[in-house]
C-alpha cells in the first residue's frame, strides 16, 4: 500500500472523528427555553390571580374603574405571554435550523467519506487481482529468480511487508464502514429530535395564536368597559352636579335663615369647645378637596370611633335649626342628613357667629333650646346624608358665611 493512499485513510477516520464530536454536539437550547417556561407560568398563575379579580369585581363606578384596570392589567399580561411564546417560537425555529444545517453537513461529510473508502477499496482490490495474475510467488521461485542469496531475503522481506499492509488497510476500511454506521445511527436520531422538536412548534404555535385571540377579545372588553365606564362617569358627573348644585342652593338657603335670623347675646369666647370631646382627631381640613372647596372640617379617625359619641355646644347660644325628619335632608339641610345650626351672638366686630353640626346619627336639640358651651349635648355623630363614612362635619359662619374654624375659632387641643 502506497502512502498516499495510506495518508487518505487516515485523513478520513479524522474527519469521522470530527464529525462524530459535531453531531454529538449539537448546540441546545435548555436554558433558555427553561427560563422562558418558567416565566410564562408565572405570567399564567398571575392571570389566573386577574381573571379572579375580575369576577368578584362590583358594577358601581370605582368596581367600574378597577375592571378597566384588571382588564388593562390582563392586557398587559396576554401580552407578555405572547412575547415569551414568539420568543419560544424563535428559539426551537433556531434549533430545527441548526440541526437540520448540521445534519446537512454531517450528510454531507459522510458521503465524502464513503466515496474516499470506495477509491480505496478499489485500489486494493485491483491490487489483489493483479497478484492473482501473477500468482502468489513461493520461497523458490523467489530463489530461482534471484541472481543471490542477499537480492532473495530482500524480496521476502517486502513481500512479507506488502502483506502486513494489506491487511491493515482491509481492517482500517471495516473499522472506518463500522464508524459511518455509527455516526448514521447518529444521525436518525438527531432527525427524530427534529420531528419532536416541530411537534412542540405547532403546539407552540397554536398556543400563540390562541393568546393573540384572547388578547383581541380582551381589548374588545376592556373598550366596552371604557364605554361603560364613560357612561357611568357621566352619569356620576350629572348626579354629582344636581349634588352639587342642590348643595349650593342649601348653602345659601343657610346663609338667607341665618340673616333673617336676629342674633340673641354676645360671642366673647377667645376659643370655643371642641365639639367631640372623646375624639380629638381631624379627617379632613378646611379647604380643597376633590376638585372643590371643603368648607368645614371633618372630625374623625381617631382612637375611639366617631359612631355615636356626643357632640357638644361649641359656645353658649340659641338652636336656631334642626332637621332631624329626613336622613339625607332637603332644603337647607341637604346633603347635611341630621343637623343642626346654633347661633352664638355677635362678636366685638359686631358679625354675627353660627356654628353647624352635620351627618348625625340621633338628634337631640330642638328649634330654642339654649345650650351651653362644651356641655350641652346637641346629638350623637353618625354618619346621615351624603357621606362616605362616620363623621362630623362642623362648620363656623361668620355672618352667614362659612369660613375656617380649625386654629381661629376651635383647636383639638384646646378644652
């Protein structure tokens, strides 16, 4: 065998060598697609968790804006989900991709292979028939037609390594026709990875496309419930302006009684007594508020609930009205519920000081009665008329006018 041919073989079961390494290499994804499936059932669990939300959600205005928000929030998630499953979707079309270019190769290099194995097989085998020709020459004729004994032992000698080289070359070649086998073997099963790996694709794909789907459904929700959510906010504007309108209208209905009202004594009170003795705690000051002005101030939150806890006479003087018929009230006391409006005389400017105690639970004072400053008992706090809550509107009017009690006219920290 020359060497040339010797130096191919071996350049072959190196390729083979190289090419098994390839396809038992091939690149994978694991990782990463294990990340993105774990994300995508956080991303389920937490829709799940939304879709809860949405069903215990109420029907009026704020339930109205918290679905608008859930479903904007589900949104978001079926977005993300979708995201991640595009993202599986380009990563296992990677995957098919680079396998099917390596197999291609792999193919490829082992058709080369094949054919190189082939040329050699067919040198050797032109090499033995051309000895059958010949005839496998004995040690005699050997002798016979050597012209010395030296020229003889030369020739056995190359014979006999002639032989040994065949013979490695034939079990070189089964070895390397044993080696492409294998790496065939290989081969089908990095195709049959393929077919598992298309499968996972179409389910991925149909995943996708059903999201896509929920997600359209979705925004069509979430649009409804922004028509609803309009038309309820509408509708709550409106009732909120007849509110306010009608709240307005009751303000200077207040103003007009107190005005025709001819104040009795004098208000020379320095500080007048805090109206909820037990609680001392101010929910909401004098002043802006939702979009419009707080004249008053809100007592409550304290330590001990405002529920039913006295309210005193602010200052000595006269109750000049109660509505204690209407829970929500009209007229004057809309919106007010239980209330009552105590005069206190005119102070040394000469103004007139009223003092209004509103939202209570049980009233006790009537239209005459004289009350005294920090022990008569007008009524019991609650939570009447428009309210969003137990508490005790008190309010401070100077001429008719309310103005900002808290620091000039009572302090929690004073009596």
């Amino acid at each position: 065998m020359n060497m040339t041919c010797k130096h191919r073989l071996l350049s072959l079961l190196l390729l083979g060598a190289l090419l098994i390494g390839m396809v038992g290499s091939v690149p994978t994804e694991a990782a990463t697609m294990s990340e993105l499936e774990n994300k995508l059932e956080k991303l389920e669990k937490q829709e799940k968790e939304i879709k809860n939300n949405l069903a215990s959600a109420n029907t009026d205005l704020s339930a109205s804006q918290e679905r608008k928000d859930l479903l904007d929030s589900q949104i978001d998630n079926v977005t993300e989900q979708i995201d991640l499953l595009e993202s599986q979707l380009a990563t296992t079309n990677k995957s098919i991709r680079d396998k099917q270019a390596e197999i291609e190769q792999a193919v490829a290099d082992i058709k080369a292979k094949e054919d190189a194995i082939r040329a050699t097989h067919d040198l050797l085998g032109q090499r033995l028939r051309a000895i059958a020709k010949t005839g496998n020459l004995s040690a005699i004729q050997r002798l016979l037609n050597t012209d010395n004994y030296t020229d003889y032992l030369l020739k056995a000698k190359a014979a006999e390594c002639i032989a040994r080289q065949d013979q490695q070359t034939m079990d070189e070649l089964e070895a390397a026709l044993a080696e492409i086998n294998r790496q065939k073997g290989l081969l089908e099963q990095e195709k049959a990875a393929i077919e598992q790996e298309k499968a996972s694709l179409e389910s991925l794909k149909a995943k996708s496309d059903s999201k896509k789907k929920q997600l359209d459904t979705l925004y069509a929700a979430a649009q409804s419930e922004v028509r609803k959510l309009q038309s309820t906010v509408s509708s709550y504007n409106k009732k909120l302006e007849e509110t306010r309108k009608k709240i307005e209208e009751a303000d200077a209905a207040i103003e007009a009684l107190i005005k025709s009202t001819q104040s009795v004594g004098k208000y020379d009170q320095s500080m007048m007594y805090w109206p909820v003795p037990t609680v001392r705690a101010i929910s909401s000051y004098y002043g802006e508020r939702w979009g419009t002005i707080h004249r008053g101030i809100d007592i409550a939150n304290g330590p001990i609930p405002i529920y039913g806890q006295n309210i005193v006479a602010a200052a000595d003087g006269v109750v000049i009205a109660v509505n204690y018929t209407s829970w929500y009230g009209t007229g004057w006391s809309y919106g007010y519920g239980y209330c009552v409006i105590v005069d206190h005389g005119v102070d040394s400017k000469g103004r007139s000081i009223h003092t209004m105690y509103a939202h209570a639970s049980k009233m006790f004072a009537r239209v005459g009665d004289k009350v005294v400053g920090g022990k008569t008992v007008l009524a019991q706090a609650g939570n009447s008329g428009d309210v969003n809550g137990p508490h005790l509107h008190f309010e401070v009017r100077v001429d008719g006018v309310r103005v900002n009690p808290y620091g000039t006219y009572v302090h929690p920290n004073v009596n």
